[in-house]
C-alpha cells in the first residue's frame, strides 16, 4: 500500500505525533480521519490543509460505544479505511509513594485506559471494517500501528503506568498481527524515544538539552515527522508485521 491510496483514522492526530502523521498522509495524497478530544487544534489543522482530505471526529478513544460510532462514520465519509495509525496517549507521571503516601488508584488506571485500553478499543472496532475491505493486489485489507514508547522497556522511577500501559502495546501487537493474517491485516508498533512534540517542549530547556544529551547519535530530539515516515515505511512495506521498532537514537533510559 502507498499513502496516496491511504483513508487512514489518526487518532491524537491533532497533535505531535498524530499531526505529523496526519501531514504526511495528506501531503502525499491520502485521507484522514482525526480521532481526539482537542477541537480547537484539528480545526486549526484542517484550515491549513483544506478540508477535502481531513475530517475531524471528536472521540474519546476509551470510550467504546465513542468509538464504534466514529468509526462507522469515517468509513462513510472517507469510502472504507485502511489504515489506523494510534497516536493518542498521555504520560502523567507519578511515583508509586510520595513521602510515604500511595498513589491514587485512579490516576494509574487513568493512563492504561487511554494508552493501553484505548488503542485496543480503536484496532478492535477499525479492523471489523478493515475485513470488510477488498484485498489490494498483495492481499492486504490494511494496517494498524500503535504508538509505544522506549518507556516499555526502560520505565523511569514515575513511569510505573506509562511504562506499563506501552508495555501492554508491545504485547498485544503479535497476538493481534497472528489473529488479523487471516484477514491481510497488518499490525505494528513504533517505540519513540524522546521526540519533539507538546507533550515535551512543556519542559524547561534545561530539561531538553539534558535529554538531548543522553541520545547517543543524532544528539536531538527526533522529530514528528521522523516517526511520520516510520509509519510511511510501515504501511508500504508489506513484511513489517507484529513487531515494534524503536526509533530512538539508541538512547537507552537511565532510571530518573
Ligand atoms: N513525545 C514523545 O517524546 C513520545 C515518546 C514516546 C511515546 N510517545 C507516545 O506518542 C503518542 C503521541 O504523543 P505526543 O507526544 O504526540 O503527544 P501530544 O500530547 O502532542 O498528542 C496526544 C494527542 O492525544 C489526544 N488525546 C489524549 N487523550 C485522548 C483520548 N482519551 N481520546 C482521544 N484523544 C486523546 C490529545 O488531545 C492530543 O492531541 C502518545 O501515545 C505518547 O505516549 C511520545
């Protein structure tokens, strides 16, 4: 598949990552739905790149009756979807004790729903539609790919449900991709390691260069589009399946 043929759903496409990705799907001729909570940033999106190829479904990705709805209608605006590419996520942090209190509950189960539970939420309701799809000439009915992080693997002290919401998107990426082969749907993951995006330049510059610094080779943060053209690379290469792949600069995370 290449991304002029593409009627993708980015969910968090209004911003980061998403946006990045919904840019490039659109620049090279593809259509996209965006899936998220923030209005005002999709419209401001959907000016610039013109309204033919972006539509914006307002979702909240753990919300599963949300989803089957929004789904149903980017199918009938967008003719069918192919590909999914989920992008939304938050990363509160919070250490398991602070001065010896517990964490609230709440607040850990919060970042599974969204990051774990709601890029399920959205493969399980897009690849319904997916099957339904006629097979291209190399027998694929679309691709999902989820975002994960380096977190997965390297969890930093605060990081105990970040890292275990990625880490959930790590495993469930094979027993999903050996599930949908049957249909000629693909599933992957990409692990970002620090990238430049909102969730990320909130911190102060002295926070930045110091990240910066931990990545052996670029020594920067990656760039949105840098993890737009993995997906690009994903969706066009028809082997890539049931894995995840860090881009990441070969920064390994140190504990804090
Ligand atoms: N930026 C990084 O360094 C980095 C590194 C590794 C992984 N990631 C992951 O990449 C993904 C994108 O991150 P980003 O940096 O672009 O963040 P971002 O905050 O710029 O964008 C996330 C988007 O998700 C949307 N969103 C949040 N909760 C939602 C919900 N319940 N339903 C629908 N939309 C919702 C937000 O409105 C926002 O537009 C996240 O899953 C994040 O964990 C980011």
């Amino acid at each position: 598949m290449d991304l002029s043929k593409v009627k993708a759903v980015v969910t968090g496409g209004a911003s980061g990552l998403g946006e990045a990705t919904v840019r490039r799907i659109v620049k090279s001729g593809g259509k996209v739905a965006i899936f998220d909570l923030n209005a005002d940033r999709a419209k401001k999106l959907i000016d610039e790149l013109g309204k033919e190829s972006i539509i914006y479904i307002e979702t909240d990705v753990t919300n599963g009756s949300q989803v089957e709805q929004s789904i149903d209608k980017a199918v009938e605006q967008l003719g069918g979807i192919n590909l999914v590419v989920n992008c939304a996520g938050i990363g509160t942090p919070g250490k398991v004790l602070s001065k010896g209190t517990p964490i609230a509950l709440d607040q850990f189960e919060k970042v599974i729903k969204v990051n774990l539970v709601g890029s399920f939420n959205v493969i399980r309701v897009a690849a319904s539609a997916m099957q339904k799809n006629k097979p291209n000439e190399k027998g694929e009915r679309g691709v999902i790919v989820s975002t994960a992080s380096v977190a997965a693997y390297e969890g930093q002290i605060g990081q105990a449900a970040y890292s275990a919401s990625k880490g959930g998107v790590v495993s469930m990426t094979l027993p999903i991709a050996r599930e949908l082969a049957r249909d000629g749907i693909r599933v992957m993951a990409i692990a970002p390691g620090l990238m430049e995006t909102p969730m990320v330049e909130g911190l102060p510059d002295s926070a930045i260069a110091s990240l910066s610094a931990a990545v052996p080779f670029p020594q920067r943060l990656g760039k949105p589009d840098e993890f737009a053209q993995l997906v690009e690379s994903i969706v066009t290469n028809p082997m890539l399946n049931g894995e995840t792949i860090r881009l990441d600069g070969a920064i390994r995370m140190q504990p804090k």
